[in-house]
C-alpha cells in the first residue's frame, strides 16, 4: 500500500525556497551543481530551473552515480559508485545533491570522494533525511523535509529500481515492498 506523504506541489513550493537560501548563499560565485544518482535526478532538474527562474544561472551540473542499497533495504555501509565523476573538480564549489541522508554512510563516502580532489567548497543540499536513523554525523547545507522513520519513494526515489516517476514522494508500507 503506498500513502501520499509529500504532495508533488508542496515538494515544488519547497525546492523554490531551497533555491532560494542557495543563490542567497553562494550570490554571485559559480558552482557545480552534483547531483548523486540516481535518486536525486528530478529534485537536481527542479532545482536547476528554479534557480534559473530566480535569476541565478551561473552553476553548471553534472551527476555522480552510487547504488547503496541494491535490492536490499538495509544500507550496505559502503556505497558502490556507479558512475564516476567526469569533471574537474580542484578549485570548484561544489553543491552535492542527494535525495536522502539516512544512515549518513553513503553521503559520508561520497564526502569523502570529493574532498580528495580539492575543491574549494563542498556543501550538501538534501531533499530529504531520517535523522532518527543517523548512524554517522553529517551536516546538511540545505534540507527540504525532515521525515520519521518511513520508506518512502517517488520525485526520483525507489523501491527496488521502481516509482521513480511519481510526482509524489510517497509513504511505502511493508507489504507492498515486494512488487511483483
Ligand atoms: P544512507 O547511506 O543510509 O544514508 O542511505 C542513503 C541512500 O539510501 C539515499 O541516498 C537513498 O538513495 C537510499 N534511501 C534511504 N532511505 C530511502 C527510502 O526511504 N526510499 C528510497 N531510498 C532510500
Ligand atoms: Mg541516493
């Protein structure tokens, strides 16, 4: 059973706001805009425009790739990445957005990552996160929504590969956790 959570206008009235702390934040310095995949692929699309709407154009994107969960449900603590990063990244203000920071070891290794290619800033912009669930300390630039302890899916998140295409972001009870 799947239970509306976040409605697709209330994720898109917040991501407007969350455009706005970030032009607020970085004013007229570029950065790159990094989504992780593939969960954050619709979140990182809306931000990029409403930052654009709000008349800051000045960031590039590009997106980095890492599977933490595969089929399972429990974080594997040691994110496989995906997809390599295919850009410079020494000297650059980097903006990472994610979909969730659950237990935070995903997030931490990608931290990690970037950081040993020497850019000058690395901030993390978040949809969502479980902080009840936090295993690892991470602090998180820019959130959408604090969330209880709850699978979710929708606006680009999965259960095991599918709902990505939902608008909503969407509470998943356990039953239904093995689609078929
Ligand atoms: P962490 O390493 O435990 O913080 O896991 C973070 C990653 O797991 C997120 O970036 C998501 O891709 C995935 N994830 C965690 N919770 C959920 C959920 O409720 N629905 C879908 N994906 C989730
Ligand atoms: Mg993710």
């Amino acid at each position: 059973m799947r239970k509306v959570l976040i409605p697709h206008a209330k994720i898109i009235k917040r991501v407007k706001k969350l455009a706005l702390e970030i032009k607020k934040e970085y004013k007229n310095e570029p950065f790159l805009m990094l989504g992780v995949l593939n969960g954050s692929y619709m979140f990182a699309s809306d931000l990029s425009k409403e930052l654009w709407k709000h008349g800051f154009t000045n960031f590039s994107v590009d997106f980095i790739g890492v599977a933490s969960y595969g089929k399972e449900k429990t974080s594997s603590q040691s994110p496989k990445f995906t997809k390599r990063l295919q850009v410079v990244l020494k000297d650059k203000n980097v903006l990472l957005v994610e979909d969730i920071v659950d237990t935070g070891f995903s997030i931490k290794e990608i931290l990690k990552y970037l950081k040993s290619k020497n850019p000058k800033s690395v901030k993390i912009c978040s949809l969502l996160s479980k902080s009840t669930r936090r295993k690892v300390t991470v602090e998180i630039d820019f959130l959408g929504f604090e969330i209880e302890d709850k699978w979710v899916e929708g606006y680009g998140m999965d259960t095991a590969e599918f709902g990505r295409g939902n608008g909503n972001i969407v509470e998943v009870i356990p039953e239904a956790f093995r689609r078929k």
